[in-house]
C-alpha cells in the first residue's frame, strides 16, 4: 500500500462503483472519525467501509472551504459521508455535493442524543418524527444514485419496545431506505450526557436481531458494544453486517484481522510496527501540508496498547507531539520506545 501517492479529493460527476460489501464498517465517531484516522486504518484494513464523523448540512452549504468538511484521500474507500440534518431539499443538496466528491455511500445520523444536535432536529431526536426522516431519506434518493443509509437507536425516551422501533423502520423503509445501522441503545435525551448515552442504557441485541428477522428483505446492521471480531461473528449469525466505533479506535490492532477474516483477503499489516511506518510518507505530506504531528500521532495512541513499552510510546507522542517543530524524528523516537513484534491474532 502506497501511502506517500498524492491522493487529494475530486469533483466526480461519473463514477461507477461496485456494491458496497459492509459486512465490517468502522462507526462515525466525533473528533475521532477524521481523515487522519481513516488514512492510518488503511494501514490496518483495505476492505472494512468506513463512515466520515457527522457532518452537518450547514457546515456543507454555508461552510468555507468544503474540502475543510469533505476533503479526504482516495486510499479511504470505501468511504461514507455522514450528514447531519433533517432539511428534506438540504439534505438531498448535501447527498449530491457527496456523490459528486466521489464519496460511495450517504448516511443520515438519527443517532447523536447531544443537547446541540436536538436543538436543530438533528440525530436521535428524529426517531420521535419517522415522517421527516422518511421525506429526508425520499429527497436524498431522488438526488444521487449511491447508497442512501441510516443509523438510528433502538429507540428514544419512553420508546422502549420492538413496536416502537418497527414503527420507524417500517415508515423510513418505505420511503426507500433498504440499510439501517442499528446501535443496540436507546438514547435518553434529557437527563443523559452524550458519553452516558454510550454507556448507561442496556444493550438490547435481541431487538436488533428480531428487527432483522421480520424484515429479510432490509440490510440490517448491528452497532454498539463490539470488542472482539469474535463478538462481531457471533452476531453476523443474526445480522447484516457489524459496525465496530470505540473499540477499534481505542485498540485499533483490533481491525488488523478483518480483511482475513470477514473477506477472505490478506491483511495489509504485519506488525504493529509495520502499520505504524506505512503511514510516515503520509506524516510527511501532512506536515508540509501545515498540519501539526499530534493531529495525526493522536489517531496511533491506542496501537500498542497492551504491548511492553506501549505506555512509553504514548507518553512520548503525547509530550512531544503538539510542540511546534515536532516532526517525523518525534514519531520514529516513539516507535523505538517499543519493541519489534510477530503478527499477534486479532481473534483471542
């Protein structure tokens, strides 16, 4: 995998694109989910899907410069946008200037119970409106020939039964929506920060799992409190398709197995080490670029989590990275703070 090709983002107004395989997708994770990290888990795996942070419809229309808010390599395809809004027409303009950057596949967040996001319809507060996110998901359709998705909880506040969840789906499906990403929480949107939304409400696989039996016909996949690519077989038994956020951010030798194991590919990295140099040609154009070295490093913490002189490692980048003039020795110093290491199974 070259990563030093200059791979900038283009206007693409033709642009066949095989079916999307996502079996295994990396969530969209806020302040997490940046190009950067999509660059480094290309490292890790070639063929997982993986989905953009939110990105807001104003931020998109009214925003300067887009590339600011689409900008990305073309090593990360697969490659999903996910929009935030509920305006039908802005959505169906945003899903538009999304095919047109070359992304291949749209998704609506019906999902962040932030305070902020609720008080501009946004997220999972448009559980409780099915009609507006089945007109927005109706608009977007109309507008692009590309996947339009959506990731949604299993329910908000007092919903808290699978009528409540296959009321919503079956509304949203009829407008054309065939892939739901389910994260297996219902969201309580007073009282709960959003970090507690991830961690208080209960998993309720069995509901995500039932919601796919009763509709054979719908892509539907599972989100929410995957640690293992064990876990992630375990409910591909009984869903479409695995969406895996925190963990293979945290630990992200997590995805080193996936294109073995999911698409029967060989995997990119064979070492920690090695995925770790992979990225040093895109560290270099990054730094020309006027980025600092912890924009990136800070997506490589969790990398040798768990290895002898991991914690090294991250203290190294933590203390040094941000400085002004940190540059690629910074980097190169860390990963000698840490022994070399055989390929370790991601499946334990």
């Amino acid at each position: 995998m070259d990563m030093s090709e200059d791979a900038q983002p283009r206007m693409i107004t033709e642009n066949p694109r095989p079916k999307l395989d996502r079996t295994f997708s990396v969530a969209p994770m806020m302040d997490w989910s940046t190009r950067d990290f999509r660059v480094f888990a290309r490292a890790l795996t070639r063929h997982a899907l993986l989905y953009t942070e939110m990105v807001t419809t104003g931020a998109i229309l009214h925003g300067s410069p887009r590339e600011r808010f689409l900008g990305y390599d073309d090593i990360e395809h697969p490659l999903a946008l996910q929009l935030g809004g509920s305006d039908p027409g802005e959505l169906a303009e945003c899903a538009a200037i999304a095919e047109a950057w070359g992304y291949d596949e749209v998704n609506l967040n019906v999902g962040c119970p932030s305070d902020r996001v609720q008080n501009n319809l946004i997220g999972a507060c448009l559980m409780g409106h099915p009609d507006k996110v089945a007109a927005a998901v109706r608009a977007m359709k109309d507008a692009v020939s590309i996947p339009v998705t959506v990731k949604c909880r299993i329910g908000i506040d007092d919903q808290d039964e699978d009528a409540d969840l296959e009321r919503f789906i079956a509304q949203v499906a009829g407008a054309g929506c065939d892939t739901f990403i389910v994260h297996a929480r219902k969201a309580w949107l007073q009282g709960l920060s959003p970090k507690q939304n991830r961690d208080v409400p209960p998993l309720n696989y069995p509901r995500v799992q039932r919601l796919k039996a009763a509709h054979p016909e719908l892509h539907i996949g599972i989100n929410g409190g995957l640690e293992t690519l064990q876990d992630c077989q375990t409910q591909l038994g009984r869903v479409d398709s695995v969406m895996v956020g925190r963990e293979a951010y945290q630990n992200p030798w997590l995805l080193a197995e996936v294109d073995a194991t999911f698409y029967g590919k060989s995997d990119p990295a064979m070492s920690r080490h090695a995925a770790a140099r992979a990225l040093r040609p895109y560290i270099v154009r990054r730094l020309a670029e006027g980025a600092r070295l912890n924009h990136v490093t800070r997506h490589l913490l969790g990398l040798f989590q768990g290895c002898p002189g991991g914690r090294r490692f991250r203290r190294h980048l933590s203390e040094n990275a941000h400085r002004d003039g940190a540059g690629l020795q910074v980097f190169d110093d860390a990963l000698g703070l840490v022994g070399e290491t055989h390929r370790e199974p991601a499946i334990a």
